[in-house]
C-alpha cells in the first residue's frame, strides 16, 4: 500500500522554501485541474509559465512515451538524436548558431553569465569582468545568478557574493550609458521582468542596450527564461523589439513542464567554451529534448503565436471589464500570455489574498511581488476557460472588495 499523503506531509517533511495552497493537485488536463478532493480548477497559471501547452497534451505525452521506450539518458561522452534535433529547431527559428543544453532557466543564465566573464578574461585578463543587471531582475536561484538578480532579499544573506556585479535601475537607458564601460563584459536584462511584476522593457531601452554592447564590446544577453518559446506571442520576445543579443536563454515553457534549459549564441562566442570548460550530467538528456522538441514544433506555428496575441486581447477586456465594476487594479500590463494586474493603492499588497480567494472560487493563478497578479496560462488555452477563469475571479475581487 502507497503512503496516503496530505498538504500537512509538506510541513512535515519538506524543507520549507516554499509555502504551497492548502490542497494538493492530483490531475491536469488542458487548463484545468482537480485536487484530491476532486474539486475542479481553472488554470492560469501554467506552472510559472511552464505548461505553454497546458496539461497532458495529448501529442506531448505520446513524444515522452515514445522516447521512454528507446532511451532516456547516456551522458555527454554520447550525442543523440533528439538533441540534435532540437538544436537545428532553435537555429533555424533564431538568432542562435550554437546552443547549449542544461536542465533549468538558472544553469542557462549561470552558463551566459560564464561565458561573458570567459569573454572578458581573455579579452583583458581581470580588467573586463563587470556585468551589468538590473534592480527588479530575476535571474535564478544559484549564487551567480541571485546574484545578478536584483533583488538583495533573496541574496544579501548568501554574502560574500560574487563580485563585479552592478545593478542599474530597469528602462533608465541614461544610468546604462553614463556606467558601461570598457572594463563591463555583459549586460543581462530580461525584456519583460517577469518575477519582478510583469514589467515590459521600453523598445528604446533594448535597441539602446544593443548600441553600448556594441559599443563597449559587451554581451548582450537576454533572459528569456518566462518570455520565451511563444510566451509573448512571437516565438521570443526579443523579435518583437528587432534586437538581436549575444545571448539568449530559454527554460521554463521549452519543455512544457519537463525540465530543460538552453542557452543559444552565435559561433564567435560558443567556441570559447571548450570540452572540459563546462556541462552538466543531464543537459541535452533525449528524454528532456524529446518532449521538448515536440513543444517546440506545436508552438512555433503561425496559428498558435497568433492565438497567443488574440488570447492576450480577451484577457484585457475580461480584465477591464472587472475592473470597471470594482476598480481594483491601477493598471494591466504585460504582453501576450505574460499578463499583470497591478492592485491599486487601496489594495496595496493584497495580490496574495486575491490570489487565495480565487483558488477558493477554482481559479488558479500567480502573483509577481505584493502587488500583482500574474497570469501565464497555456498558450492555447480554450477561450471558454478563459471566460470561466475571469468570471471566478470576478466572484473573488468581489469578495476581496466587500472585505
Ligand atoms: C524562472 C526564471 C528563472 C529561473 O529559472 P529556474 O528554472 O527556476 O532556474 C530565470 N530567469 C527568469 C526571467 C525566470 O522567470
């Protein structure tokens, strides 16, 4: 007989880095979800971000179990064939002319963030080794990239930190140009902060980021770790703006809730990482690049970015329209399936109680920081679920306002 397991088991047994709903999750199908007592969700959440094409994809499933009877694992002294595969995807539809393959958004930013300094180092050996990164950023949770990060809470009891790292407000072009310089090896910023509170970067900021990398003979890297693979209707979000940086990474929606990392970049910089310069026992793992090789072929279609961009539209008048009753939100921001709701000062930090009454009225969703609720659902999650999903969360911004 199997353990019978309840939310209270997470007290008991797990480290508590996390403080999970009061219910535990059992089944997902598409964007909905029903906990162990069979009551029923909306989901627009996706995972963080993760489950671009919702839960148990029937294509999906078939791809993971197909590759679960050949083989799941080798080791990099192996290549194997869906790795291989997704690579020449990832090239043929970016920037990228090499990538890089590890198992989450952190290790791609940790590789970008190695590079970049390998970078400086042999261009001016202890000389060229700052990198540039905003306040607000998320980045990962290893040393390096909470460093970059900028947000000191989740840092600044880690110390001593890794140095060289200098955080610039986010948008201010002006603060960038009058720091970078010659001694500055990468900027690392992402084009829309997701964690930070789904806050877009202006198009002028990144094209004038691009002009100072260039300049000061800089990486360019883009965090692509909630943006990317159709997260904001464009296959990544940097094809919106026309700006192509040195660096990309992608994790989280890559592998549709199986974990995958990436890091694309051009030759000139992808061979100054050499055999023995760095890795990862599972990076490029078949099973993981499997799956997400089918998550990418589902994704990059015209159809399903275009979806994305109509489904975006259906949020923000759902959105108003709640807000027009109950005047909740100051503002609605993001781009795509990358959407903020921005409580206004009479709720100032109440995302999190808005976020639990709607679970309670079966509407999952996320919150980024204390003032915003966050919405990352599927990418092509049923526009009856969408409407579902808003008219729960009108019933839990009514009960939040009559509080
Ligand atoms: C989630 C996230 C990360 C970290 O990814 P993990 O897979 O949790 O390591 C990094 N950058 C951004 C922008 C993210 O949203």
């Amino acid at each position: 007989m199997e353990q019978q397991i309840s939310r209270q088991n997470f007290n008991d047994w797990m480290v508590p880095v996390y403080a999970p709903a009061d219910f535990v999750l059992v089944r997902g199908e598409g964007s909905r979800l029903w906990d162990q007592q069979g009551k029923e969700y909306v989901d627009f959440a996706g995972g963080i971000a993760v489950n671009a094409l919702g839960h148990s994809h029937p294509e999906v499933k078939k791809a993971l179990l197909e590759q679960a009877e050949k083989i799941w694992h080798l080791g990099n002294g192996y290549t194997n064939e869906p790795v291989l595969r997704l690579a020449k995807k990832l090239i043929d539809a970016t920037f990228a002319e090499k990538i890089f393959f590890c198992n989450s958004g952190a290790e791609a930013n940790e590789a970008a963030l190695k590079l970049a300094r390998l970078y400086g180092h042999q261009q001016q050996p202890g000389v060229k080794n700052e990198i540039i990164a905003f306040k607000n950023a998320f980045h990962g949770r290893t040393l390096f990239t909470v460093t970059a990060g900028g947000q000191p809470k989740y840092s600044a009891d880690f110390a001593p930190l890794p140095p060289a790292i200098t955080h610039l407000p986010f948008n201010d072009l002006a603060a960038v140009a009058s720091h970078i310089s010659s001694r500055t090896c990468a900027v690392i910023v992402e084009p829309i902060q997701g964690e930070g509170g789904v806050l877009p970067a202006d198009a002028e900021f990144l094209q004038g980021l691009r002009e100072l990398c260039t300049k000061h003979d800089a990486l360019l890297i883009f965090d692509e770790v909630q943006t990317g693979v159709g997260r904001t209707g464009e296959l990544y979000a940097y094809q919106h703006y026309g700006v192509v940086p040195d660096i990309l990474t992608s994790a989280k929606a890559l592998g549709g809730g199986f974990p995958i990392g990436a890091m694309l970049t051009v030759d000139r910089y992808a061979e100054l990482f050499q055999p023995g310069t760095h890795g990862t026992t599972y990076g490029g793992n078949p099973l993981a690049t499997a799956v997400a090789g089918k998550v990418f072929d589902l994704i990059n279609t015209p159809e399903v970015l275009s979806g994305v961009k109509k489904r975006y539209q259906t949020f923000i008048d759902g959105l108003q329209r709640i807000n027009d009753q109950y005047q909740v939100f100051a503002e609605v921001r993001g781009q795509g399936l990358l959407i903020g709701a921005v409580m206004n000062s009479a709720y100032a930090g109440q995302a999190k109680q808005l976020n639990q009454l709607a679970a309670e009225e079966g509407l999952i969703a996320l919150i980024a920081g204390p003032d915003v609720l966050r919405f990352a659902p599927s990418l092509i999650i049923p526009s009856d679920d969408i409407e579902e999903g808003l008219n729960r969360l009108e019933r839990a911004v009514a009960r939040l306002c009559r509080r």
